[in-house]
C-alpha cells in the first residue's frame, strides 16, 4: 500500500473535522440562544436532532481518523498487511478496499 493514499485520507478526515467542530461550535452558540425554539422550528430540524448528526458524524470520522494513523504506524512498524490474528499477508486486494484492515478475510468474517 502506498503511504500516500493514507495520507491524503488522514488529511481528508483531519478537514472533515474541523467542518464538524465548527458546526458544533455553531449548533452551541445557537442552543445558548434563548430565544431560539429548538422544538418547534416549522423551517428544519430541531437543535437537537442537528447536534445528534454532527455528534454521529464526529464520531465515525474520529474512528476513522484513528483506523488511519494506526495503519500508518503499521507501515513505519512494518507489519502492514499482516493479519494480526494468524500472521499471515492480507490479500493485496483487500487492502486495496479497506486500507486499513488488520485482518485477512478469513479471520476478519470468524
């Protein structure tokens, strides 16, 4: 696996974060607010429903972030590609759809 198309996600996700911590700051400037009427907004979604998808998304790309870094440090370690489970190499294909798998695909379905 090239370092490069792990590090140009890892780049993605650290964008994509800062997207969403700049909603959530949003979404809490907007929840101080008073006057806003988080439950009965006819325009969109409630304060709290917004702030319940930012959180989810957070999350995944915090999970992700991290399954990236750790296939990095695997790279510099040099056991990429090993099945952490059995030992053995994880089929070039498969990396190639998950580059961050740890698992061969027979231990990764056990």
């Amino acid at each position: 696996m090239d370092r490069t198309v792990l590090t140009e996600r890892l780049r993605a996700l650290d964008d994509q974060l800062a997207r969403l911590d700049a909603d959530a700051a949003s979404l809490r400037a907007d929840r101080a607010d008073a006057t806003a009427d988080d439950e009965h907004d006819p325009e969109g979604s409630t304060l709290s429903g917004e702030w319940q998808r930012v959180e989810a998304l957070r999350g995944a790309a915090l999970r992700d972030r991290a399954a990236v870094s750790d296939a990095l440090d695997r790279i510099d370690a040099g056991t990429y590609g090993i099945c952490i489970r059995c030992g053995q190499p994880i089929p070039a294909a498969r990396l190639e759809v998950v580059p961050t798998a740890t698992m061969c695909v027979p231990c990764a379905s056990r």
